[in-house]
C-alpha cells in the first residue's frame, strides 16, 4: 500500500484541475494515490476524468452530500489507472462524485475513503512542486511516529514563487498548529500532510443543511490541538489563489452571513483549545456572538462553555455583526 492519498475535492473547476494532475504526473515519488471528490460538478469534470486512463473498478459506495457514506454502491465511485507518469508506474486516481454540498463535506467523503497512512488536500487551483510526495515521505519514514499528527510545510504564491508569509524560523524542528499565529512564528498559509487514522477519528464533520461554508479546519484543529507536527520547511504546494465569484477568501463576509450556525460552532470550538491564547479565545467569543445574532439563536450563552467571555464579548460582537451587514450590502 501506498503511504500517502493526495486528495483533492472540487467544484465546477475542470479548467484548473488539469494542472493539479500534471503536477502528480511529474512527482518524483510515485508513493501515493490521488482522491477526486466531485462536489456535485456540471461543467464536465468526470467525463475528463475518465479520459485520464483506464477503469480497473467501475463502482463503489455511494455519499450523501455531506459526504457520509451510504448503503449502495454505483458507479459514481470508480478507480482508473493514468499511464502518463514519469515515473514509469501508474498513477492510482480514485474518483467519487456526490451532492453539492460544500467543501467540508469533500473532506468527510475523503476521510471516510482512504486508506493510506498519510493524507493531505491539494485544491483544485493548486498544484505540487515536482519533488513534494518524495520529501513528504522521507520526512516522515526518517521522524515520523505516533508522538506527531503530521507534517507542517509551506504553501507557496504561483507569483513570486515564495512562501506565502515566509519560511519557518531556522532550526524549528516541531510545533503545534495553533503556536504558528498565537505565537506570530508564522504569518501566512501553510500546507499539513496529517495522519489519516487521526482525521478518522474526528470525521465527519456535522454541518448544517444549506449551510456550505463550514471550514474543514474544524477538523484539523481537534487533531493538531493534541499532537505537534513536524515541520518540513520547503513548498509542498503551490497557490494559485482564484479572485471574484471563485474566490473563497474573498468571499468571507458572504460566507458569515450564508452560514451562521457553521461559524458559530467553529468558533465554541476555536475557544476551548488548550494551545489558543486568552486573546485568541476572547476573539473566537467575538465571532461567535456575532454569528449567533447572524443566526437569530436563542440559546448563543446556554451553549457556550465560556459564558463570563461570552457575555463580555457582546458589545464588540454586535460591532462585527453590523459591520458585516454594512459590507455585505456594499458587496
């Protein structure tokens, strides 16, 4: 079996993806397995897939769109194998198509799937720089073991071709997630390789129906709050960050007020992390009383472990909250 599953969820984004391909063609580690889940694409994204190689398994089972698995399989579920690696041996591609239903429920679809020690999220926009599966790999056969959840690297701008927020200070050899901003040893994104029997243990995410802009760093912040990472201070993967309409990052006020009861609940649980700093909880509490006016909940202090917090953030959070209305309206 392979150590890694590259995974990649996706949306109506055939015109990028072929470059996340390409770049897992010219891996010079053919040690890993690429995941495609199709969020519910219309714009041809599975019939170029199918185009990539030759069907080995032409069914498997099938996901809801929150991406838990069901009772049936079809043949929305198949596994080619792409004869157009460099390194002579075929490329294992696995794709699952299911319901839209945002880009955390690719992440439980994908969670529930692989089976390879080591996993990691490469965007449909994103692509790997040729060596990143050999580096990961070798990491983690030489430092890896049940003390760490995974591997930190750096994400870097297809631009510049530099480390989005710079590199990790020399000599770091590991450190938790959260310690990178609460401690400002790093400014910038950054690209985990977690372990996959970690992940399971905390997919899948339960989200809310309509609500599609939950953060599947949900996820990532229970695991990385218990176990450090390694850090691997090169580019594993490079950003090509999409602006407009394609842009999540962009769309963040949006998604505030599309998905309240999701940010709600990242934000409980972004204040009961151990490794978050007082400031860093307080401004969690900031958020959350604000998606919870977005959300009209009744029960905003009854469900919060941090009710004093809570109660002292209101003020601050009825600012974010109107502000966001503001924005949104001029949007």
């Amino acid at each position: 079996m392979k150590i890694l599953t590259v995974f990649t969820p996706t949306y109506n984004r055939k015109h990028t993806l072929r470059r996340t391909y390409e770049s897992l063609c010219h891996q010079s580690s053919n040690d890993f397995d690429w995941l495609i889940i199709d969020d519910g694409s219309s714009d041809g994204t599975r019939e170029w897939v199918e185009g990539l190689g030759k069907k080995i398994v032409f069914s498997g089972i099938s996901f809801d769109w929150m991406g838990r698995p069901l009772m049936h399989v079809d043949d929305n579920h198949f596994v080619l194998l792409s004869f157009n690696n460099i390194s002579g041996k075929p490329l294992r591609i696995e794709y699952i198509y299911k319901p839209n239903g945002g880009l955390y429920t690719g992440y439980n679809t994908a969670y529930a799937t692989i089976k390879t020690e080591l996993c990691v999220c490469i965007d449909s926009d994103d692509f790997m720089p040729d060596d990143a599966v050999e580096k990961i790999v070798a990491m983690w056969k030489e430092k890896g073991s049940d003390h760490y959840c995974g591997i930190e690297g750096l994400d870097f701008d297809i631009h510049t071709n530099q480390p989005i927020g710079g590199y990790f200070p020399d000599g770091l050899k590991e450190i938790y997630y959260h310690e990178l901003y609460s401690k400002k040893i790093h400014r910038g994104d950054t690209k985990q390789v977690l372990r996959t029997d970690l992940m399971k243990q905390v997919a899948p995410m339960e989200g809310f129906e309509g609500e599609k802009n939950f953060n599947p760093v949900y996820m990532l912040l229970q695991v990385c709050d218990k176990y450090p990472m390694l850090v691997l201070n090169d580019n594993l993967c490079t950003v090509d960050y999409q602006i407009g309409l394609d842009s999540m990052s962009q769309a963040i006020l949006r998604q505030y007020t599309n998905s309240p009861r999701s940010f709600a609940k990242l934000r409980l649980l972004e204040m009961s992390l151990q490794h978050n700093t007082l400031k860093d909880r307080f401004r969690s509490a900031i958020h959350y009383v604000s998606s919870c006016i977005i959300s009209r909940d009744g029960n905003w202090l009854k469900n919060s472990n941090y009710k004093a917090m809570t109660l002292l953030a209101c003020p601050i959070g009825l600012i974010l909250y109107l502000y966001i209305l503001y924005k949104n309206r001029s949007i």
